[in-house]
C-alpha cells in the first residue's frame, strides 16, 4: 500500500538523465520511425519538468520523417503524440517550445494541431496519421 501511495513521488526522484532515457524507451515503445539518433537529442532539448509531466500523462515524443517540410511539427491529441520531422532542422526547435508551452498549460486539445518550422500554427493542413507501431499502446490520460 505505501509503494502505490509513494510512486507518483519516486517518479519525480528520478534523476533527470534517467526522465530523458524514459522517454526515449516510450518512444522505442510507441514510435514507428523511433532511433535512438533521431529521438534522443529532441528529448534532450525538452526542459525536464516538461519531461516528467508527459511522462505522467502519458504523452510521447515521435520523430516521423514522413511529415513535410512544410508542416514538420505535430501534436496528435486523440492519442497525445508529438511528432517532428528530424530531417527539418527547425523541426526539433518548433516541437520543443510547443511542448513547454503545452506542459506549462497542462492543456492538451484533442484535436490535430501543426506547426510550420517558425512555429507558426497552420490550419486546414493535412499530416499522415500517426499509427503506433505494431501491438504498441499508447496510454495517454485525457484530464
């Protein structure tokens, strides 16, 4: 009974290397375009107080080359993915403050938002679906 009530509490004892390296493990988990190469420097880059609230929520962290250059920053939130291309340089700078932000807000809408590579929310813009890889679940807690 203590070990449920103090595990919300362990996961922030957590060293902050050890949040990043849980991200990317959910990522190799989750992502179908997941590689450590891809994936590990954009997580770096995420402030990890940002880190631990995804981590608690559920949400994830994709690179997916598949999206255009145009629109190269992704949050799916039916299912709480952020997602950029990592062939876009701007791509992983755009994904990252759009994190904080969101984190900040603890607000994550439900709908597909997209960003350009200024940052720039797009509308009416279409972006492939995201798809988790094969008997993966994604487990994002909508509040």
């Amino acid at each position: 009974m203590l070990t449920l009530a103090l595990s919300p509490a362990l996961a922030f004892a957590q060293s902050d290397r050890e949040v990043a390296e849980h991200m990317v493990t959910r990522s190799a988990n989750v992502c179908p375009g997941h590689s450590t190469e891809r994936t590990t420097p954009t997580v770096k880059k995420v402030p990890v107080g940002a880190l631990r609230v995804m981590l608690d929520r559920g949400l994830v962290m994709c690179p997916d080359r598949r999206l255009d250059a145009s629109a190269p920053a992704v949050f799916y939130g039916r299912v709480g993915v952020f997602a950029w291309n990592p062939e876009v340089p701007a791509a992983a700078t755009v994904i990252v403050k759009q994190i904080d932000q969101m984190t900040r807000k603890d607000e994550y809408p439900v709908e597909t938002l997209v960003w350009d590579e200024k940052g720039t929310a797009l509308t009416q813009q279409t972006v492939p679906a995201f798809e988790p890889r094969p008997g993966a679940a994604v487990l994002y807690k909508v509040r």
